[in-house]
C-alpha cells in the first residue's frame, strides 16, 4: 500500500522559517530552460492551487506553529497564475502558516504579466518583491532566447513595478551567450544599472543537453561561448556594479545595501526551508528531498493523498563538510579556516583567489571574483583537506 502523507508526516515539524514554492507554467519554453515547466496557454489555476493545498496540508499539518520570515514563488513563471491566482495561491498558504511581520514574500514574474492591475493585485495580496526575468535587453538574442517580451516591454514593467508600490525588484540577467550572437554585455549592463534596481542576479549560460539549446549545440548550429569570455564577463560585471555601489555579495548576485536576497541567503546559510510544488526541493536539517519533477505526476500523486516524493537523501558527515566549505566560499562573508588550511593552500592566497575578510591576523576567508570563477576547484580541494 501507498504511503500517504499523513501518515509520512511527523509528530513534529522542523521550524522552517522559509518556504519555496514551484510554480511550474509558462507561455513558452525557452531554449536554454531544463526546469520542471509546462507550458499552458490556459493556466489550470484553481487545479493546481488544490494540488499545492494538499501537499501543504499533510506536511505542515493543523496546528503547527510555523511562522515564515521568507515565502519564494518560483518556476516556471509564477507570474502567470495572474491576479487572482497568485492571491489564492497566498491564501492557501496562510491556511497553515504564518507570515511574520516583514516577511520577505518574493514572485517570480516576466515582463510580460506585469502590468498595473497585477502589481496592485499582487501587493495587495502580499507579495513586497519581485524577482523579473529581463535576462538581456538585446533584441535579437531576446528571440533566440524563445523569450515573449521585447527589451521596451521590460523597461516598462520596471516602471509599472515602481509605480505600483512593488519598488523592491531583483532583474535576472544572462551573461556568456555565444559569441555569433554579437550581443553587447556592456551595453546590457548599462542599461540594468540605468533602471536602478535593488538587486541583480547573474547567470552565466548553460548548455543542458534536454533543451532546444542543448539540441542545438549536438548538431553543430550552436558553439558555446569560450571560457575567457565567460571570465571576463563575469569580472566586467563585478567591476561595474561594484563601482555603481552594489555589494558582489554572492556569486551570482549584487545588491544595494541592505537589500540583499533574504530567501536566498538562507540556503547559502544551510538552514531548513520547506519545498512544495513539483520538482521543489526541501531541507530539514538532516534530510533533503525532492518532489517528483512533472506537473501532471505529482498533481496525481498529491490528489490520491501519496507523497510526490522523487528522492531523498540524509546527509553524511561528510556532506556536511563539503556542504559547508561550498556555501561559505559562495558568499562574501566566507568562513573559518585554519592556519594549517591557509599554508596548504597558499598558493591560492597568492594568486589572488582567496583573501582574509577583516585582516591580516583574520581566520576566516572568502573568495576574490577571480576565485568564485574557480568555485568548483577550490571547493573540492578545501573539502579533501578537512576529510584527512
């Protein structure tokens, strides 16, 4: 027999204190996604906010005093569920926890749905941030993205988001796309840092083999960028918004002061956050998990009272090592290193990957951008040294 939720949740509940979301629809895939989406010209929204309550209801179930200091809709474009789904999307949330006073409750939205009606809804429902996938503000590398929106429409939904009260908004870009394109990465850059945003996330492009890209690329019609222009990419772009007062304050992202991503600093921080929606991810200290990735399995799944449950796995001793020197290396803060690991891995200081966070006499460490470009390395090296 099936396990059913109920009877897999606990007596007790861990204390998340955050909480994503997936919501996995879309108007049209684009090449470079491997995400879990569907795309849907009719969003099936009171289907799949039952699915979502379902879900939610056996894992945080009545009574437990769960009170969330960040709540995140992602995908997918969450933005598509529209005014009115996005508000009961929230209302089956509250149904079984809390949002404590300031919570930081961020949508994921293109260009396209943002409009003053759906940014009055949204706020009013109580959404305070937006993250909008921009992504370039070059025309044509807009089309060979499969993105909707057109680089005005996104200036104006930057407007719209002002306008409407919903002025904390994080812009998505995409650095590195193949040289062919001729696409202009300061060009892109100028115009982001024209629309002033709190915060801007970076991404380097990907080829992932299951996508309209990555079919691409096998049948030779796409070369990806080369590394040194990955590189210098990446330290344009840390050299220009630090110069224009935003803090590189993790790998891929910048912020004003005070603004930093609050949702997602908590993952770099290793603390449990709840995951519900298909192919959402969840930690609850020990165990992560992961829900099955398709729309219409884990809609089932959840509506027979099974658990959408893909995978788990219980962390080790030792991935809790690895874990920890990858996330503390991920942000400025950095972490603690001893004297021995800091003359093992001089060379590192030396070349200019790795400095000391307040002085010369400070154990703890960060990465320099030229270091983040080498994250993979130079975590995997730190983590064998503290496993001997």
């Amino acid at each position: 027999m099936n396990e059913t939720l109920e009877q897999h949740s606990r007596s007790t509940v861990p204390l998340y204190r955050h909480a994503y979301v997936h919501v996995p629809f879309c108007a049209r895939r684009c090449s470079y996604c491997d995400f879990s989406i569907v795309v849907r010209r009719q969003v099936p929204v009171d289907a799949y906010v039952d699915a979502v309550r379902r879900e939610l209801a056996a894992r945080v179930p009545a009574g437990t005093d769960l009170a969330l200091d960040t709540l995140y809709f992602g995908g997918g474009t969450p933005s598509r569920l529209g005014t009115r789904g996005v508000a009961q999307l929230l209302d089956a949330m509250r149904e079984r926890v809390m949002l404590c006073d300031g919570a930081e409750v961020t949508l994921e939205a293109n260009p396209e749905d943002i409009t003053p009606d759906a940014v009055r809804a949204w706020r009013d429902a109580g959404v305070n941030r937006l993250s909008i996938g921009v992504q370039t503000f070059d025309e044509t590398v807009l089309a060979w993205m499969h993105r909707v929106h057109d680089a005005e429409a996104a200036k104006r939904a930057v407007a719209i988001a002002r306008d409407g009260g919903l002025a904390a908004f994080s812009l998505d870009l995409i650095f590195a796309v193949p040289h062919a394109l001729s696409r202009n990465w300061t060009r892109d850059l100028d115009q982001a840092l024209a629309l002033d945003p709190d915060h801007i996330s970076l991404y380097g492009l990907t080829i992932e083999p299951h996508t309209p890209l990555g079919r691409w690329s096998a049948r030779g019609e796409v070369t990806e960028s080369p590394e040194e222009s990955y590189e210098l990419e990446f330290l344009e772009a840390n050299r220009r918004l630090t110069a224009a007062g935003y803090e590189h304050y993790e790998v891929s992202n910048f912020a004003k002061t005070g603004r930093r991503a609050v949702h997602n600093s908590a993952y770099w921080k290793g603390v449990p956050y709840l995951g519900v929606g298909p192919s959402a991810h969840g930690y609850d200290g020990i165990t992560r998990r992961w829900n099955i990735a398709a729309y219409p399995a884990w809609q089932t799944a959840v509506s027979h009272g099974g658990d959408p449950l893909a995978g788990s796995e219980v962390l080790t001793a030792e991935n809790r090592v690895a874990e920890a020197v990858y996330l503390g290396l991920r942000t400025i803060d950095g972490l603690e290193m001893a004297e021995s690991e800091q003359a093992a891995l001089a060379s590192w200081f030396d070349a200019g990957w790795l400095e000391s966070v307040d002085s010369a006499h400070s154990r703890r460490v960060r990465c320099t951008p030229l270091g983040w470009l080498r994250l993979d390395r130079l975590a995997a090296d730190l983590t064998s040294l503290r496993s001997h």
